[in-house]
C-alpha cells in the first residue's frame, strides 16, 4: 500500500469516526408551544426550543419558507430559548422545526411542531348519539356539524395535545355538513371532554371552531344517589323548580338528566354533613317543556365515571286555564245558571197547567 493511500484512509477513517462522534453528541432537541399549539386567534404563544448547554445559536424554521422563520443567541448559560408569539394570526400557523449550533456544529431539526390557530366563528355543533351517557366499555357515535362546508373535521380531546380523529364530512338531506365519529369501547381512565373543529386542505393548520364542550358520562355500579322535587312532582306554570340530588357517597360533583339521558348541568357536590353530598339545580320558573322524566349522577373529578343512575323523577306541569277563572267568567256561570233554574221552573208551570186543564176536561 502507498503512503498516498495510506494517508488518504486513514483520513477517511479519521473523518468518518469524528462525524459518527459529532452525530452522537448533538442530541435533537426539542419543540413545544405553551400555553398549547392550538391558540385562538389573537392570543399569545411561546414557542420553546432545548437544546444542550453549550448552544450557542438556536434557529427556528417553518415549513415553506427557505430562510430561517427567526434566530435567538441564549442571553444566560441555559440549554434553552423562546420564540414569542404575541398576537397569534393565520400568518404564524404552520410546521415548524428547531435546531441549535455548538462548539461541534449543528444539530439535526427537532421533530415537527404543529402550530393551529382556531377562529372561534360559524363554529360547529358536537353531539353524541344516542345521548352522552354511556355504560363503560360501551359503544357510541359522536356527531359534528355545521352549516357551512369544511374539506375535514377534527375531534379533539382535553389532555391530548394531538388530533383525536379526523373524518371527511357529508352533507345531509336538509343541506348541513356533518361527520360522526364511532367511539367505542370508552373507558373511565381519564376525563372525556371533546371538541370538534372544521378546516379547509388550502389552510390545514386554520380551524374554525371549537364546537362547546361535550362531556362523555361513563355511566358505572357505584351506588345512586337520590333524586327530589323540593316544591313537590307537580307544579303549575311559572312556579320555581329546584331539583336536589343526594347521596351518602362523598361525590365531588353531580350530574341532572333529563329524557333519552340528555344532561341538563353539572353542579359542584357540597357536604350537608361528613360522609353525604348532593347538589341543588335550580331550573328557575317552569313551562310546559319542563315536564318529563329526570335523573341524577354522582361523580369524582378528574374522571369521566360516573355513579348508576338515580331512581327516576318525573315532573308534571298542570294545563294552564286562567282565563276560565275569572270573576267575569264566574259571574257569567251563575247567570247561565240561574236562568236555566228559571225556564226549569217555567216549564214545569206550564206542563203542571196543561195538566190540570186536561184532568178538568175530561170530568
């Protein structure tokens, strides 16, 4: 072998071990958004990149933009630095990487952060169907829709900084956009607070929403509480209804239904004394669509379990008849009355006259 070729492997060899090296020393760093990397629109967001302690240079990029999005020199000996965001707009949504240099080079991009910015207008409707209530480890359909056409809706779910799901929606007969979402078989691991958004292919990162908060009630065994009228099971309109559900269960947290397990609220549990709970729902003054069949349950924060269901409670709302009570309507009953008494009295005259002309005649 020549002292050229020699030299020249072991060059190779050389560089190849310091690269190998410098790959390995260079961790990927790492890219976050707080509060979230979903942010409604106008809101402010910071966008996190750590890398080692001896970066010197951090660089942040977007996806479709050649030049760096902005670079940041560490002010104070730290592994990390922010990239402030103060107004979030359709401007900063986007893909973005993160990467640093050191006394030993570059490193490699972070993984890809994904920043959404939500406009919360024309927002979308999420229900469940049947209804919310659900026995654990059962089966239901989540529904989300809207009015206006979207190329894709997103479920999301409280505690996951990720999309959930995503389908293509449909229009229905009646001309709304819809798309479900078969859920199932849900488990009270953890709380079930879901949102649906809608967004268009052009603009993936731009969601219009988010839909209210729909809360999954994991119905369980744990023992029900009771369920009562304090104004009594019938009530006449524009009468106050506060509904008390009760417990021996230390609940944290009650639950009111009313048909096909609609939840109506969630109340907070108070002690009326160690070892019981309950709550009061006031439903305010009552119409005809308060009457109907209703349910409580218990609950524990934190979880989406919830207790077996109260006994049902049915409420009756009586027929509203004021204008039949009147004193004018009165007065006018007692006159009808009284002149039915009158032509009684005066028939029975003449049928008792004709009589007696009839027994006279006939002598």
């Amino acid at each position: 072998m020549t002292p050229t070729l020699t030299a020249l492997l072991c060059l190779g060899l050389s560089l190849g071990t310091r690269t190998r090296v410098r790959a390995g020393t260079l961790p990927k760093p790492t890219l976050w958004a707080e509060p979230d990397s979903v942010i409604t629109l106008g809101r402010p967001v910071t966008i996190w990149c750590q890398g080692t302690l001896d970066a010197q240079e951090y660089r942040l990029d977007k996806e479709g933009i050649s030049e760096p999005w902005d670079t940041q020199t560490p002010l104070e000996p730290g592994n990390n630095v922010k990239f402030n965001i103060p107004h979030m707009t359709e401007h900063y949504a986007g893909r973005y990487h993160c990467s640093y240099h050191s006394p030993a080079g570059w490193s490699e991009s972070s993984d890809p952060l994904e920043l959404v910015v939500t406009v919360p207008y024309r927002k979308p409707t999420l229900s469940a169907l049947p209804s919310p209530v659900v026995m654990s480890g059962g089966n239901l359909t989540l529904q989300c829709g809207t009015w206006t056409k979207f190329d894709k809706f997103i479920l999301t779910k409280e505690g996951e900084h990720k999309v959930y799901r995503t389908e293509d929606p449909q229009q229905t007969s009646y001309g709304q956009f819809q798309a479900l979402f078969p859920l199932g078989p849900v488990t009270p691991s953890h709380r079930w607070m879901l949102r649906c958004y809608g967004c268009n292919r052009k603009t993936p990162q731009v969601w219009v929403g988010p839909s209210d908060p729909l809360e999954l009630f994991i119905q369980g065994v744990s023992r029900k509480p009771s369920l009562l009228s304090t104004q009594g099971p019938v009530l006449a309109p524009g009468q106050n209804l506060t509904l008390q559900c009760h417990s021996d269960v230390s609940y944290d947290r009650f639950a009111l239904s009313q048909e096909e397990g609609r939840v109506l609220a969630q109340h907070p549990g108070w002690q009326p004394q160690a070892g019981q709970s309950q709550a009061d729902f006031p439903l305010g003054p009552v119409s005809r669509s308060h009457g109907g069949q209703y349910r409580c349950y218990g609950g524990h924060n934190l979880s989406s379990m919830w207790s077996a269901p109260s006994d049902p409670l049915v409420i009756l709302i009586a027929a509203p008849h004021p204008q039949d009570y009147t004193v004018e309507n009165l007065v006018r009953m007692g006159l009808a009355g009284l002149i039915l008494v009158v032509l009684g009295i005066l028939l029975f005259e003449d049928w008792h006259s004709r009589r007696r002309h009839q027994d006279a005649a006939g002598r």
